[in-house]
C-alpha cells in the first residue's frame, strides 16, 4: 500500500488516480455518495467512539473560544465538530462565530438540516480547502476532524490553514492513525482492513468507500511526520496526542507571529 517509507507522501491518492485533480474529484464523489448514511456509519463502525474524539478536540482548543473569536471547521462533513465547538462556546457563554465548510454537497446539506434542528448558529458553506475563499488571518481556530487525510495535498491544505489563521492562531487536526505495537496494531488492523470496508460497503453501498478508508489511513505519513510537515509550514507549539492506543492523533500547532513573507 505504501510506496515506501522514505518517498514523501504529497496527498491522498485513492486506487487508480494519477494526480492531485483526479484524486480529489474521486474523494468528493466517495463522499457524496455515502452523505447520506455517514453518521449512522461513523457512529457504528467506531462505536460511537468518533463522538468522544469530537468532544475531546472540541475541549482542548476551547481556550481559544475567546468571545467574538472566529473559528472554522475544515471539511465539516455532516458538521459534527464545528458543534461540539459551539456547545463549548456556549457552556461558558461565549459568543465565537463559527463556520463549517466542505465541497460535498450532500454533505452540507445534512449539516444544515441538522443546525436548524439543534438551533445552531454555525453557518456552512461550499469551500475546497485546497483555496479557502477567506481573507488572510481571518481566523482564530482552524479545525479539521478526519478530513485532513483525504486532502489532495497535504502542503496545501497546510499553507491554506496558515495562511487564514490570524498570527498566535491554533489549527487543530484531529485524524486516524494506524496504532504501533504487535497485539492492539494487528487486532486494529484486522478491524479497519477487513470488517470495516464489509460492514461499511453494505451499509452504504459504496465498497470502495469504505476501502479507500483503511488504504487512506495506511498511506497518511506518520504523526511525528505530519508535525514535522507543520513545523516546516511556520507553524510554532506543534504537539500532539495520541487517543486510544494510537487509533487517533490530534495535533495542535500555532501560527507563528513572525511572517514568513
Ligand atoms: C471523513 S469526512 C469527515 C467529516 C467530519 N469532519 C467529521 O468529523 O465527521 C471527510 C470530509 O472531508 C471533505 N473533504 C475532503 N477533501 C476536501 C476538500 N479539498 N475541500 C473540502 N472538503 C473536503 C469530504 O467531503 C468529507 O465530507
């Protein structure tokens, strides 16, 4: 699966795709296609773990929720991070302005049915996180929940989260990993290689969905990797925390003050 340990992993690349556009064109059409079963199947299939690690993120960055900060949720899916946020915000009155984007549809559709259910002041709108359609240091936080994996270019969408993050600003990433160590790895892997795709492709309808997943995961460089990339970026605090053995790693990392130019 991967192409080797020491050549640099620039994107995601689901089966048979060349290049950056025909890899992010198959990624927002897997997407489409299971919006409309995609909490059932997160909820089942990490069972309902994936709430946890959204609650857990929405808690760490909460110190940030200063009022009147600005906060995007990047590749927002059905939205679920960007809420756990705003309860956070709310939980200690705080008035952050929060925004969830992402380039399906489908997706945003079930994310905005959602908000008017819970009354939700999260806006949604369609953005490709490769070109944010936001000024330049418009944001205090910049989170991403299991979406960064799917991008097209990691550099980019790096640059990207940079550059509309005001300086001081955090960006949060939160995304799968493949656990280290012999039993917990191996029985993770037996798991997401073998079960999961079967249980998602049935669910869903999508086969290949749910096996670009684990290969997605497989091929994400590593979490020490994805610090050093966000290191490299101009991003200053880069740390991170590993979640249930290595399944999940978030990482918090600072704009810099200083510009880059
Ligand atoms: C695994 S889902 C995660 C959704 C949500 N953040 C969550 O926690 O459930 C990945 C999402 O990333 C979105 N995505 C992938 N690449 C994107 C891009 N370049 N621009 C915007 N959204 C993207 C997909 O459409 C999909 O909704």
């Amino acid at each position: 699966m991967n192409s080797g340990a020491r050549s640099p992993v620039t994107g995601t690349r689901p089966e048979g795709t060349r290049d950056e556009a025909e890899a992010a064109r198959r990624v927002q059409d897997l997407f489409g296609r299971i919006a409309p079963r995609y909490d059932f199947l997160n909820h089942l299939l990490s069972f309902s773990f994936d709430r946890a690690w959204r609650r857990r993120t929405a808690r760490m960055v909460a110190p940030r929720l200063r009022p009147g900060a600005r906060v995007l949720d990047v590749c927002c899916g059905t939205g679920d991070l960007a809420f756990a946020i705003e309860r956070e915000a709310r939980r200690d009155s705080r008035d952050a302005r929060i925004w969830g984007g992402d380039f399906v549809h489908a997706m945003l559709e079930r994310a905005r049915g959602k908000a008017a259910r819970i009354a939700s002041g999260v806006q949604f709108l369609g953005v490709d996180a490769l070109r944010l359609p936001f000024a330049d240091a418009t944001f205090d936080l910049v989170a991403v929940a299991f979406g960064f994996r799917n991008l097209a270019s990691y550099a980019v969408g790096i640059d990207e989260f940079r550059r509309v993050l005001r300086p001081g600003g955090q960006v949060a990433i939160l995304e799968f990993s493949e656990p280290p160590g012999p039993v917990f790895g191996r029985l993770y892997r037996f798991y997401f290689r073998k079960i999961l795709p079967i249980l998602g492709g049935l669910i869903s309808g999508s086969r290949q969905a749910y096996g670009y997943l684990p290969a997605s995961v497989a091929r994400f460089p590593s979490p020490e990797d994805l610090a050093e990339r966000l290191h490299a970026a101009g991003f200053a605090s880069v740390r991170l925390e590993r979640w249930m053995g290595g399944i999940v790693v978030l990482h918090l990392a600072e704009r810099a003050a200083d510009e880059r130019g």
